[in-house]
C-alpha cells in the first residue's frame, strides 16, 4: 500500500509523458494499473490549458470551432461582419417597422385610384429595399452618435462601433455607401417623392441625440419612421392627399410610441446611470394605461384615413385583427424583463402586418371585382 500510494503521488506530480510510460510499464489488470488509468482520466480533465501537450494555436481552433454560431452573419467573411452587425440586418424587425408604413400608403393610393396591381408591386419592391438600406444608415448613425454611451449599456456594449470592431473613420466611409445605395433607390421616384424623402433625413439624423435632451426621443423616431406613409402615396399618385396621409401619419407615429416605449423598457435601468431619457422612464409605472390610449389613438387614426379613403370591409378587419395584436402585446409583457420587452416590441410588428393586410385584401377584392 505505501509503494502503491507513493507510486500515485509521484506521478500526479509528474508530467504527462512520464505518466504514460509508468502505465505502460504496468502490468494489464494490476491494482496500480487500475488506479493510474482513474488518476490519469483525472489528471486529463483537470489539467489547465497552460499544461497541456497541445500547442497553443491547437487550442485556440479547437475553442473557436466548438464555439456555437449566434447568428447567420457569422457565416460571413471576418471582415465584413462588423458592418453587418452594425447595419443590425440579423434583426429584419427594425426593417419592417419601416417597411410597413410604405406599405399601408402605397396599397391604399393603388386602391384610391383603381391602379392594376403592376403598379404597387414595382413600388413595394423600391420601398422595401429602400427600407432595408435606410435603417441600416440609421442604425450606423445612432451608434456613431452613441458609441460611448452603448460601452455602459449591458444590451450594447457588443455593438461594433462600441467593442472597437472598426473606427469611426471606417463606420463613416460605410455610412456614405448607405447614403449613396438610398439615394439611388430614391432616383426611382418622381422628383415631388425625391424632395419629400430628402427632407426626412433631418429626422433621421437628431434622433440619436434627442434620447439626451428630452424624454421623448420615441416620438421622434415616430416622425421619421412613418415618413413612407406620406412618400408611398406620392410616390404612387405624383402628391400626397393630406386628407388621408396626415391621419395615417400620425396614426403610424402613435404606433411607434407604443412598439419604441416597450423596447426603452429594455434598458431604463442602464439609462438612469448614464442620463439616457425615454419615454418609458417617462411613463414609469403607468406605462400600460398610456400605451393603451396610444394604441387606442393610433387604430383610432388608421381607421379614419380608411374611411376617408373610401375603404370597404376587408380593411377594417385588417385593423380589427392589429387590434387584438396590440391588446395581446400589451396583455403579456413584462416591462420588467428584458426578453418579454423584446418579445413584446416583435409581437407589435404584427400589428402593422395586419393593417397592411387589410388594406390589400381590399384592394385585391376591388381588382377582382372591377370589369376586366
């Protein structure tokens, strides 16, 4: 036993080799050969990365291998990743937040005047990828403006321009090409919906910064997110009919204060250390009553503009259906958590879903049953 106990405390302070040629020195079957190949799986699970026999190269594949893909944009080349992340093209919701607005102008100019249906379909096609452009250059804008502020905010300190993954130099040299990419996009429109869209830049542009001088930043991205509600129409009809387009605006702006106000919840605790203000500060304990009478409002508006716009059933079952959206989102969410806040900002995209939906189905019913 003292030869057996010595022989296990040599080795365990041996190096692996040594190890290795002591048991197979050791006869099969023997008791010592037995504890050796036990002390020898533990030694193999406990040893520290310092003292393993893999060179250090070896272990930095073997961990970066292991490692479980986050998302898509991980299978793009290193290099270009970080401007993907930047532009935020993994989390398309940002994009169809944009989108929808666009969406709801365009089929209800179409429905207005009688337009066959190639019309909306070439003009969804220009919006939607000017939509996917656009919130990328505004999504590099926000964290050229925030980079400091994103590094002590628990959900943005990963961001690119945040962790370091590129400069300032090379997010603004990125920036330009989305500007350029959006401008071509706008070129395809007449020169009444290039001004119109132009002049929404400016929105665009101070939202970063109004997060730090009012408690409303929400309701400015509210301004510049539903812009499309007034530039679809003109785009499709050459001018834009306030009478309709101004409800459908605000209508839309109503909605962004509730989908953008559950998403603030995410962070409130992160902006009172760093002085970020939002609405959902704002709000507080209240914020469930509040955006209940913004949703309210918001329907309320979109509503009206279909009436205005001489809309039939479909399109009020359209709103009816965002309606149950909006009372199920606001229902379920915990501004507390951070996963339900973002469960809840997903499930209000929905709502704009349904809306746009309505207002097709109608517009589809109105082509079928027009004279050929």
């Amino acid at each position: 036993m003292a030869v057996r106990l010595l022989t296990h405390t040599r080795w365990l302070r041996a190096p692996v080799p040594f190890t290795l040629r002591s048991l197979c020195r050791t006869p099969l079957g023997s008791p010592l050969a037995l504890q050796s190949q036990l002390s020898l799986r533990l030694l193999s699970t406990e040893q520290s990365p310092k003292s393993s026999s893999l060179p250090p190269a070896e272990l930095l594949q073997t961990t970066t291998t292991t490692t479980p893909r986050q998302t898509w944009v991980d299978l793009l080349p290193q290099k270009a990743r970080p401007y993907m992340y930047l532009t935020r093209i993994d989390k398309p919701i940002g994009t169809l937040l944009l989108f929808y607005p666009c969406a709801w102008s365009i089929t209800m100019a179409s429905y207005a005047l009688q337009l066959p249906y190639t019309a909306p379909l070439m003009y969804i096609s220009i919006f939607g990828i000017g939509a996917l452009v656009m919130r990328g250059a505004g999504c590099t804008i926000n964290d050229m403006w925030d980079k400091n502020l994103d590094k002590s905010v628990a959900r943005t300190k990963e961001r690119p321009l945040a962790r370091g993954d590129i400069t300032h130099k090379q997010a603004l040299a990125f920036l330009a090409g989305q500007l350029t990419v959006g401008l071509g996009v706008l070129l395809q429109l007449n020169w009444y919906s290039i001004l119109l869209g132009a002049s929404s830049l400016s929105l665009v542009t101070i939202y970063p910064l109004m997060k730090r001088y009012t408690h409303w930043p929400q309701a400015v991205l509210g301004l510049a997110f539903n812009w499309g509600a007034l530039l679809g129409w003109s785009a499709v009809a050459g001018a834009v009919d306030w009478s309709v387009c101004l409800p459908l605006y605000a209508g839309g702006v109503c909605w962004t204060l509730v989908y953008d106000s559950i998403y603030a919840h995410q962070d409130k605790k992160d902006d009172v250390q760093v002085g970020i203000r939002s609405t959902a500060l704002l709000f507080g304990e209240k914020t469930r009553p509040i955006l209940t009478g913004l949703s309210a409002s918001s329907l309320s508006l979109i509503t009206y503009a279909g009436y205005l716009n001489a809309h039939g059933e479909p399109f009020y079952m359209g709103v009816g259906l965002a309606t149950l959206q909006l009372a199920r989102v606001l229902y379920r969410t915990d501004f507390d958590s951070r996963p339900s806040c973002w469960k809840g900002f997903v499930g209000c995209g929905w709502a704009g879903f349904w809306i746009w939906m309505g207002a097709l189905g109608d517009y589809a019913f109105l082509l079928s049953s027009s004279p050929a």
